[in-house]
C-alpha cells in the first residue's frame, strides 16, 4: 500500500514537472536588426543553448518563474521577464562595440540618426579625411529605412506624425542632397585655397597624394562630367572637387554639375533602397532589413569595383612633384 502510494505521488509530481514546462516561440535581434545566433538561454540557474533561424526566430523551453536571461557571444545578456515575452516575444541584445561596426551603417542610424546621416554625407566630400565613409550603402539603407529617420525627426521638431511615405522621400532626397552639395562645394574651395599645396603633402594614415592624382586622372578625362560620375565612385567623389578647385573650374559649371550630381546619386541610392525593400518583400517574402550585411558587402564590391581594377590593371604613370594645375 505504501509502495502505491509513493508510486502514485511521484507520478502525480512528474505530471506537473511536465506540464509546467511550456514551449515560447522568441525572436533575437541585436540594435542592427541582425539576426543573432546561437543563444544561450539561463532560467533559475538551469542553462540551454538554442539555435535561431534566418530571422532570429526560435522556441524555448520555459517553466513557471519571474525571469529569464539571454545571452549570446560579443553581445551583452539580457534579462526580461517570462510574463514579457509572452506579450512581445522580441528581445534586442545589445551587441558590443568594435571597429569594424564603423563600416556598418546601422551603426551610424542607430546611434546618430538623420543629422548624422546628413553629416556624413557633408564630410565624404566636404572633408578630404571622409573618403573611408559608407556614403553609398549609407544611402541605399536610408532608403530602407526612410519612414523611421522622417518620423524620428518630426518628433524631434515637434511635427508629431504628420508625414507620408512620398513625403518621406520628398524630404530625405532633399535634405541629403543639399548636405551633398555643400560638402562638395566646401571640398570645391578647399582646392582653390590650398589643393596646390596637397600634392606636396606626405601621405598619411587618413590622406594619399595617390587619390589626388586618381581624382585629377578622372577629371582630366571626363571634364566637368567627372562631378556627375564621381559621386557614385567612393575616394574619387572625395578628392574629385577639391581637383576642380585646382585647375580653377568655372564657379557656375561646377555648381551646375555639383548639383546635379549629387541630386542623382541621392535619388537613385534612397528610391533603390525604399522601393526594392517594398517589391523584394512582397514578390519572394524576403526581408533586406534581415540581410543588410550581404545587401552592404554587394553595394560595396559593385562601387569600388572600378577603383581596384584601375588599382590592379592599370599601368603605373610617373608621378610629377609639382601639382597639375592648368
């Protein structure tokens, strides 16, 4: 009778073992909106590590508790409440700082947002030191993005939700495109007053005479188009107008050319962006929110494929001391 009765207590206590176990279907990203994988999961002491898929997603194995911790390699852990996950079910690691994050640029629209965007697109040519700057891959994930810098900014200034997505991009094509104009327009004087004097400079961790003469190559043979087609070169659209400074273009060409230029490569990067975002995700249900790491690597290999070809097959010409000014 007692061997019952302890049998039928240990069924009944592995019943409720059982039944207080319960599956919770989660999804990891960290601050990028990168999938993050694989996670370790540590509830009252007890650990397990999960497996996420392409898109974060994954079920874990809770019991009855107030908390559980998340955590993951290069990514600070997390604790939230079970009650908390049942409602969202989206945890955000934060992953922590490395150098290489500066060539992402969800870093730089995570932690600086829209002025900062416009920043960086001033510096890649309104500072000679900007060439190492994401500026087109910046753009195209603006582009995926627009609703949230827009929206972001309206509350900044006070203007609520009064926005669409055509005015989105009314707005971000604008905005960007005269923080464009002036960066060149400040590199463009930057070559009047001392661009001579930089081709005697020694080269430097953030400067190499060698673009200077890549950029005045370039401007050599396209003319004043070379300010149209440099912007959708990296490096050569740094040092292009600073080499217009130098051989003196005419102020009004090159404010014609600057402008147009810089309005082009804005508008094609932000409406590439936005609009094959939206066609991608509703024909074949893929997410570039989910894969801006590969979508960057592509954008930065098909950009700077013309500057390592000539780098690598172009035949080496005598370098003069003395700057080629017309």
């Amino acid at each position: 009778m007692l061997q019952r009765l302890i049998f039928l207590l240990l069924s009944v206590m592995l019943v409720q073992a059982v039944t207080a176990q319960q599956q919770l279907r989660i999804q990891i990203t960290n601050q990028y909106e990168t999938p993050v994988s694989p996670i370790t999961v540590t509830i009252a002491g007890q650990t397990k590590d999960y497996t996420t898929d392409k898109f974060g997603i994954t079920t874990i194995e809770v019991t009855p508790g107030d908390s559980l911790t998340i955590s993951s390699a290069h990514h600070s852990p997390k604790t939230v409440s079970i009650a908390s996950l049942r409602d969202t079910g989206v945890i955000t690691l934060e992953k922590m700082f490395t150098w290489k994050d500066l060539l992402n640029p969800m870093f730089y629209i995570v932690y600086g947002g829209f002025f900062l965007l416009l920043f960086i697109v001033f510096a890649e040519t309104g500072l000679f030191v900007g060439f190492f700057l994401p500026g087109d891959s910046l753009l195209f994930v603006a582009g995926i993005y627009s609703a949230n810098l827009i929206e972001n900014l309206f509350k900044k200034i006070g203007m609520g939700n009064l926005h669409n997505e055509w005015l989105d991009l009314f707005l971000l094509i604008a905005l960007i495109s005269i923080a464009g104009i002036l960066g060149n327009t400040v590199g463009y004087w930057t070559g009047r007053k001392i661009g001579p004097t930089m081709f005697h400079w020694r080269d430097r961790f953030l400067f190499k005479k060698k673009y200077l003469y890549d950029a005045h190559e370039f401007y050599e043979k396209h003319g004043g188009g070379a300010i149209v087609f440099a912007r959708f070169l990296p490096i050569i659209r740094t040092f292009a107008p600073i080499v217009a400074g130098i051989v003196e273009m005419d102020k009004k060409k090159f404010s014609i050319f600057n402008m147009i230029g810089c309005v082009a490569w804005v508008f094609s990067m932000i409406i590439a962006g936005h609009f094959l975002q939206k066609w991608i995700l509703t024909q074949f249900d893929f997410d570039l929110k989910k894969h801006l790491e590969v979508i960057v690597l592509g954008i930065v290999i098909i950009t700077t494929a013309p500057v390592l070809i000539k780098l690598f097959s172009g035949k080496k010409k005598e370098k003069v001391s003395t700057p080629p000014i017309k």
